[in-house]
C-alpha cells in the first residue's frame, strides 16, 4: 500500500468564475482571479491499496467520520478513475478526508477538498506533476480547485485542456472577513445553478463578456498595487454575477436579505472611511475583502450580522506525508514545485 496526506484551502474568486465552456473538462468560459484563505483547511489522506483492483472493485471515501455513499461518491470515484488513468494503474483507493469549511455554503468548499484530493491522490499513485499540471487535474474535479493549488492571489486561465490551469500573480497585501450567515447547504447546487444560467438567462453573454474585461482590468490593478481598484472590481464583478444567475429560468436567488445587509454595511465601512468590499459566490453567505490593518476593524463592525471569521492570504496546496514506494518526499510537495514548461 501507499498512502499520502495532503492539505488544502479554500479560495475566494475576486472576479467569479461562472459557466463552462466545455462540462467534460471543466474548462471556463472565462478567467477569474482569487484570494486564498488561511482558514478552513481540508485534510485528506488517499491510501491505495494494491490488493484491490479491477473495475469490480470499488473505491471508499469517509468525509468527516462518516462513509460516503451518495453523488459525492461518484465524483470522487470518477476523479480517481482519471488519476488511475494517468499513472497506468487499476488499483482502488481508501479516501479519508476531514474538511472544516461547511460544505455546499458557497465558502468553497469543493475547491479545498479537489485540490487536497489531487495532491494527495497524485503522490499516491506515483505521478510527479508540476504545480502547473497539478492545478489542471484538480480542474477536472472542481474548477475552482483549479486556484486552490497555487493559493494565494492566483488567476485561472481560460483555453483548452492543456491551456487551462491557475498560477500565482503580484498582488497587495489583502485579508478577507468571512461573514457565515447559513452554514447549511444550498437548496440548488452550483453545477445545476450553472446549467440553468447558461440555458436560460438572457445577461449570460454580457456575463462572459464583461468578466473577460474584469480580469483584464484586475490582473492590472494586482501589478499596480492599487487596493481601491482590486476592491471596486470585486464587489462589482460579484454583484454581476448573481443578477445573471437571478436572470435564469426558473430563477435563482442565493442572496438573502441578511446577505444584502452584510453589502449595505460594508458600503456604510466605506463611507467612514474604512477600505471595505463585499463579494460573495454562489451562497447566502458574504466575503468582506481589506486590508490587514483593517481587518479586525471591519470584523468587530460586522459581528452582530453572522458568524465572523477572519483571515489572511492562504498558501497553495501542499503534500504534508507519503509513505509507500514511489511516493514523492512531502518536503518537495508536488503543488510546490515549477513546471517545467
């Protein structure tokens, strides 16, 4: 057997991606740019297990103490399968993960637990990839997992299979405030809310449109330095990004009137004079991005409209043990190395 264990966070897009141009290998229809978090951490161990092959076989996967055994499953399954298929091998896998963000909130959870997955199923099946060919398999779990390899402030290429992949940029010293309203999960998933958007809402074209001038107009900012711009982008793109998802038939609307109140608090943080920025992804709950020194400001301003939680810029995924021939040193992890392209 060979078993290794690796950590991953999750990340905040600062320009959203929303919608695929092609589901089968989860490729974008257009870039985004992120901000890792350092909280949130998911924890997971891929132990396989030479003895157990075959397409008769089956693969296992306990998240949080508990057998999974629904679509989460499949997913998991079918990621492995194209791991196995990368390093030529028809061995089944034990996966055992621990994820502290809530899963399916929109806090991303997906992108922690694919990017862990990835790490930690790349070393144990043998596979050396560079940082750059780690970010495109994790892509093909979850997209957004695609940005949690690198971590930190990062931007997701759009382009084919082997164009598509997050690399760290320049950015500014930034935080972020996580404000938790519903930790429960969402009543309609991003994959289906995705689906539906892209069918049936009329602003989907400007969407792509404008979001591919956004990370233009981003990736200049993070190089300049210019925080103000960094933070007006972000919570415009974000606020673009749910009309469309609300211009979808039937419509859905993640925002609730406790989000809006977390949006009109941080403009009233603004107008104080405090450099504050509301985003949120595809969920009830808000990310409130600042500066460090005004962190703890912004989070005691808004502690009486949810769970409040601050953070800093998150580092990428990394291999934390690996044990079993072939596996690589986790102190030259596979998610910390240069691509070689």
């Amino acid at each position: 057997m060979t078993t290794a264990t690796a950590v991953a966070h999750p990340n905040i897009a600062l320009v959203k991606y929303w919608g695929k141009a092609d589901a089968s290998l989860a490729l974008p229809a257009t870039g985004s740019v992120s901000m890792g978090l350092d909280v949130f951490p998911t924890t997971t161990t891929v132990t396989v297990d030479d003895g157990v092959a075959g397409r008769e076989a089956w693969d296992t996967f306990t998240l949080n103490g508990h057998l999974v055994e629904d679509g989460a499953l499949v997913r998991v399954e079918q990621f492995l399968d194209l791991v196995r298929s990368l390093a030529g091998s028809s061995a089944r896998a034990h996966v055992v993960s621990e994820n502290t963000v809530p899963t399916g909130a929109g806090l991303a959870s997906s992108a922690s637990g694919f990017a862990a997955l990835a790490t930690a199923a790349a070393a144990a099946y043998g596979l050396d990839l560079s940082q750059r060919d780690l970010s495109r398999l994790a892509r093909r779990g979850s997209g957004s997992a695609t940005r949690s390899i690198p971590g930190g402030v990062a931007v997701w290429h759009a382009g084919d299979d082997h164009g598509s992949y997050a690399e760290p940029i320049p950015a500014p010293p930034m935080a972020m405030v996580v404000v938790t309203i519903d930790a429960g999960p969402k009543p309609i998933g991003s994959r289906e809310a995705m689906r539906r958007t892209i069918a049936t809402s009329p602003f989907y074209p400007s969407w792509v449109t404008s979001t591919t001038e956004t990370v233009g107009d981003m990736l200049a900012a993070c190089a300049a330095g210019d925080f103000t711009r960094i933070g007006e982008l972000t919570e415009s793109n974000a606020l673009r990004m749910h009309a469309t998802i609300e211009g979808a038939f039937p419509p859905i609307r993640y925002l609730t009137a406790r989000s809006v109140a977390v949006f009109d608090a941080v403009a009233e943080l603004r107008a104080a004079g405090v450099e504050a920025y509301a985003t949120a992804d595809a969920g009830p709950n808000v990310v409130v991005l600042t500066q460090p020194a005004d962190r703890a400001a912004v989070a005691s301003a808004l502690a009486g409209l949810g769970d409040v939680i601050e953070s800093g810029t998150g580092p990428g995924a990394r291999l934390v043990r690996s044990e079993g021939p072939g596996t690589p040193d986790p102190g030259v992890a596979p998610a910390t190395q240069e691509s070689t392209e």
